[in-house]
C-alpha cells in the first residue's frame, strides 16, 4: 500500500519535472509558431487594402486560391518540391550507404565534406550557381571547348537551373538522416539474405532497402517541405515568365497593392499539400511493410 | 548428398595469410568441426565454403562440381551466422519463409513448409513475433529453421552458441545433435569451445595459424594429441619435456630435467618410436593421474612419484591438485570417491605420491624450450 503510494508520488514528482523541462521550449513553439500560424489563419479570412487589411469578413482570398494562375503555381510549386525530393533520394542513397560501410574515420572525413557547403553562405551559393551556368560562366566555356557544344546554352533562368539548384541545396537534408539510419543496418543481414539465395538486387530490395525506409521518410520531409515554399532560388535562378508560390507569397506581402490576406491564404494551401503529402508518404511506407509481409498467416 | 571437399585452400587479407594451404574432406552426412582459438582462420574457411570470401588458391568441390568462385546465393550451402542474422523486420515465420520465397514457391507450399520446420524447432506457438520479441534461444531456433528449410547439402554453424548462456548452450548442444540426426544433412560446426567440439563432432580439425593442426574423431584427438598445441587446447594437461634414456621393447624411459625418471608404454600402431636421445614432451591428462598419501603396493603402476601438495582447488565435481614433483608442476583431478569410509582428505604441504598407468601419457614428437612443464589454467600459445 505504502509502496503504492510512493510509486504514485515519485511518478508524479518525475510529471512535474518532465513539464518543466519542457517548457522553455513549448512556450517558444506557442508564442513563435502557434500564435503566428493562427494570425496568418484569421488574415487569411481579412479583406485586403493597398497597404495592409481591413477586418471585414471574406472568402475572397480562396475563391481567387482555384483561379487557374495560382493552381498553375501550386502545381509547378508541388512538382518542383517532388522532383528535387526524387532527386535526392537517387543521388543521396547510394553517397549515404558508401559513406555507412567505411570505416569510422573516413566517415567523418566525407560527413565533413557533406556539411562544408554549410560554412557558405546560402545566397552567396547561389550566386555561385548563376555565375557557373550563365551564359559566358564556366559550364558553357567547358563544353564549348570540349566541342558538345557550338553555341552556349541557356541554362540560367530556366526551371532546369531551378530544378539543379534545389538540388544542389538539399542533398545534404536528404544524406544526413539517410546516413544515420543505413548506418545502423547490421551489414551481416545482407549476407544472410545472400546466403538464402537472394543476389545482389534482391537483397537489396528485401532487406537494406525496407530497413532504410525510416531515413527515406525522414529525408524526404526534409526536403519536401521546405522545397514546396522555395522562393529564393526560383527568383535566382528561375525563368520569371510563371511563379512559384513562394514567390507569389512574397510579392503579395511586400509590394503595393499588398494582399496580405491572399498571402496567407496561399501558405494554407501550401500547408494543406505538406499535409497531403504526408499522408501520402505515411500511407506509402506503410504498405511498404505490408507488402513485404504478404499477410502471410491471417488465420490470426 | 555430396562430399565436400577443399583443395590447398590459402587465402591473404593483404599480407595476412589467414588460411594456409588446407586440404580436407567431409563426408556426406557428417557433423565436423573446426576448432581453433580466435584468429586462427576458421571462420575464414567457413565464410570461403559459404561463397563470402573467395580463396587466394586452391579449390572448393562439393561433390563433383566445383564451388570455388560460385556467389552465395547459387550455393547449396546455408548458414547460421553467429548473431543469428533474422531480419528484423520480419516475423518468425517471414524469416522462415525467406529462401522460398526468393525461389518463387507457389505461397499454399511455402506455408506448409514452413509450419513444419517451425515445428521441427518448436517455434510454432512465435511464429507471428518479431526478432526483437524472441529470446537467445528461440532466435536460434529461427535461423536453424530459415537455413534448413531451403536444403541445403551443407549447413555452416558460426560459433551458434557463443551467445547463449551456460545452461542453454548446453540443451541446445543436444538440441542440434538431435536436429542433425533428423535431418541427416553435413553440418560444419565452427567454436573455439573445445567442450561443444569434443561432445558434438564426428570429427574435429584442430586449427592453429590458419593450418589444420590435427583431424580426427574427438576422442583421438583428445587422447592422442599429435602436438603440443593439440593437447593444450583441448582439455587440460601436463605437458614434460624430457630426453629419452632408454628404448625398450614398448617401453620408453624418460629423463626429465628435476625429477626422477618417467616410463611410457609406447604403441607403434600409434605412437611414433623415439630414440635414445631424442627430447620429447609427453601429455599427460589431469585425470588420469591418482593421488594418495599412501603408496601403492600393487606393482601395475610404473610411475610412482612421490611429491608435495602445494595448491587445492574444489570444483565440485572433481578437487584439482597442483602437486610439486622435484622442479615439475604436475595438475591432478581427483574426484571426491573415498576408498575408505574413515579416509581424510589431503592437506596442504602434505606429502603425497601420484601414480598413473604407463599407457595413459601420449608422447609428442615437439618440445618447446621457452614453455614451463605446466601451467596452471594459462594457455602459453
């Protein structure tokens, strides 16, 4: 009896301490994220004026959200996000499982390297980018003088350096948590599955690759989300003639006639598609499992 | 079912020579071990018959085909690694039911298959639990079943029990034993247990340095050690350097440095015939040796020293003596047997004689000069 009651004190006691932990945290999340993303909800629901809002109720803001120009945006918006995260997990899977069977010091060397372009400005990176493949940059000079090509390319300004770009920038997002998860597969179990009969491939995709879903999950948040609001690099490096809903955002914030209201009904609509996505990836790596399991004795 | 067989087998990892020119050959059927501290290239020789390593020479047959080159997954051969490798990711019987599915098994099959190697381990009640929610012992049965199901001519064990505690290691000793007499198939067993090698195998090789060092049925290697690292890895013995007096009939005399003279029985049938003036070591088993404070008065017993106990260690099943002997060490299992109800039990510094039959010593044609005639519980290899 006594112990029980102590049990229930010291459980508490461990409650109490847990929330005060917590709390430094948790009243940042309220105060800069919470509080922020119910002001952008109750703006989105605002009429707009040239400067800023009056506050008169109105759905305008997403009658205009299905206006065929902006779903065209949250389309290009929406393939540019899924594009880059494809890419990234093409190109960083296999940079990320090489990184995980070497040894203990030449991972932290090539970890190293995957983090240095960190230690470099972001906008000064991406400068980088349109100076390499302008037209007169080093991309051209390099493939005219190697006779690819007559004429220099246009590759700057077009959703192909966009695409390039998005890349470059988060690969790192996408091989980090990548890393950290094939690292810790037990490289025996693939001699195993070798040894049951299955090759190369087939070890691959019955054994590494299910146990690597978590880092691929994880990556592809990473990357999906913040590659879904991009704005900076599509206004580098991209072609103006269509824009991105970040940009859209950003011009409806900051020039006149503002429309603060149709800002934030926009990052809604971006949020509804993070959200999708989720739900779709979430509902995709969970049918990875069920597949491999072929529901293979339902009698229970 | 094949006869596998190993050709001159050497393998380098870089300058290492890990494996040295082995040649062996296992009957169909049979359960052998390889034997050996850490290091000494079994499992080397065991990942090589597997198809993860590839020889630096020699060659692989199993049967008439050669193996040598083969991948992994085009051999007969299976595995059970030594942390047992289930996937994690799979159940019981999805691990189970892995090699079949790889081959494209028509699924109502595979389901029979399976349940009846689960239940051949007695698994059936966990089929439907994840790895990380079975135990040791129940993982082990796991990875019997996933090789045993795809049958293979040849089924590899990697150390299988060095993560099992005592009590279980034990019951799955017999566990396998009982298994492979079902089964019927070559099982290779690689342990540097001298204790699960000697209980399971029909045959043993001794492996030292990447060399076979001695093959054969356990108690041959047990009782007739062909060298001195033989007799000291397996079991515990007295090794005595000597020179050798006197070659007489079957009889060989022995002069040791500090002691009285040893007689030996020898057997050309198996021993090796010295001559006068070879030096030699004789091994000479702990248990074989009786102690008393009284001296024999019967005469079948040639070597009778006399000597003084230094050290008594209780073991429970059997007390073990280190009796000094002139400048010798000799170790001396005795169990706790009275002759006589009112008889006492030795004492420290208590004056003692060992006696032994001159056929229980083996003699080896090695001497190590740096190496102290005996050690207690150290292993100077």
């Amino acid at each position: 009896m006594i112990d029980r009651t102590l049990e229930k004190i010291e459980e508490k006691r461990k409650n109490r301490l847990s929330w005060i932990l917590a709390a430094p945290v948790l009243l940042w999340l309220v105060i800069l994220f919470l509080i922020p993303y119910l002001i952008v909800i109750i703006y989105s629901f605002l009429t707009p004026t040239i400067y800023d809002i009056q506050f008169a109720f109105s759905l305008e803001s997403f009658k205009r959200l299905v206006d065929p120009i902006y779903l065209r945006s949250f389309y290009i918006s929406f393939r540019l996000a899924v594009v880059t995260t494809i890419a990234c997990i093409f190109l960083g899977y296999p940079v990320a499982y090489y990184i995980a069977r070497k040894t203990e010091k030449v991972k932290n060397i090539l970890l190293l390297l995957i983090i240095i372009p960190f230690w470099t400005n972001f906008i000064i990176r991406i400068f980088a980018w349109r100076i390499f493949i302008s037209a007169n940059g080093l991309l051209n000079e390099l493939l005219m003088f190697a006779g690819i090509i007559d004429d220099p390319l246009r590759i700057l300004r077009t959703d192909l350096a966009v695409t390039m770009v998005m890349i470059y920038v988060y690969l790192p997002y996408m091989i980090l948590p990548l890393y950290a998860n094939i690292e810790k597969i037990d490289f025996t179990l693939i001699e195993a599955a070798m040894d049951l009969g299955a090759n190369r491939l087939k070890s691959f995709l019955k054994v590494t690759l299910p146990l690597s879903k978590e880092g691929i999950f994880a990556g592809s948040i990473l990357v999906f989300i913040p590659a879904l609001g991009a704005y900076i690099i599509p206004q580098l490096v991209g072609n103006q003639d269509y824009l991105y809903v970040g940009q859209i955002i950003a011009y409806k914030i900051k020039s006149i006639p503002r429309n603060w209201p149709l800002a934030s009904a926009l990052s809604l609509g971006l949020l509804v598609l993070v959200i999708v996505m989720l739900i779709l990836l979430y509902w995709f790596y969970k049918r990875v499992i069920k597949k491999e399991n072929k529901l293979f004795f339902n009698e229970k | 079912m094949e006869k596998l067989i190993l050709k001159n087998i050497t393998k380098y990892f870089g300058g290492f020579r890990a494996v040295n020119n082995v040649s062996m050959e296992i009957e169909p059927g049979e359960l052998y071990s390889f034997l050996g501290p850490s290091g000494c290239g079994k499992t080397t020789l065991l990942r090589m018959i597997a198809g993860f390593e590839t020889p630096s020479s020699g060659k692989i047959f199993l049967g008439k085909n050669e193996i040598t080159s083969l991948p992994p997954y085009k051999r007969q051969v299976n595995t059970i690694f030594q942390n047992y490798s289930l996937f994690p990711h799979k159940t019981v019987s999805e691990n189970v039911a892995f090699g079949l599915q790889i081959k494209k098994i028509p699924k109502v099959e595979i389901q029979e298959q399976v349940m009846e190697m689960l239940k051949l381990v007695k698994m059936e009640s966990e089929k439907n639990k994840y790895p990380s929610m079975i135990s040791g012992g129940q993982k082990q049965r796991v990875a019997i079943a996933r090789a045993l199901i795809n049958k293979p001519q040849l089924l590899l064990l990697d150390e299988p029990l060095a993560a099992l505690d005592l009590k279980l290691r034990q019951h799955m000793l017999i566990e396998l034993m009982n298994i492979h007499d079902m089964v019927g198939i070559t099982f290779i067993y690689v342990t540097h247990d001298q204790g699960e090698a000697i209980s399971i195998s029909d045959r043993v090789a001794v492996m030292n340095e990447g060399e076979v060092v001695q093959e054969g049925p356990p108690e041959e290697i047990y009782e007739k050690p062909n060298s001195i690292f033989s007799a000291y890895f397996i079991g515990d013995t007295n090794l005595i350097t000597g020179e050798v007096l006197d070659v007489k009939d079957e009889y060989v005399e022995l002069k040791c440095k500090g002691s009285d003279n040893f007689y030996f029985e020898i057997d050309s049938a198996y021993h090796f015939i010295p001559n006068v003036g070879d030096k030699v070591t004789v091994s000479l088993r702990p248990e074989k040796i009786a102690i008393s404070r009284n001296e024999p008065k019967r005469k079948d017993y040639f070597n009778i020293v006399p000597g003084i106990v230094e050290d008594i260690l209780y073991l429970g099943t059997h007390t073990q003596y280190i009796v000094k002997v002139g400048d010798l060490k000799f170790r001396v299992f005795s169990q706790h047997k009275k002759v006589y109800v009112d008889e006492k039990e030795l004492d420290w510094e208590e004056e003692v004689f060992l006696f032994w039959h001159d056929t229980d010593s083996y003699l080896i044609n090695e001497v190590r000069e740096e190496m102290l005639p005996v050690k207690n519980h150290e292993i100077p290899l």
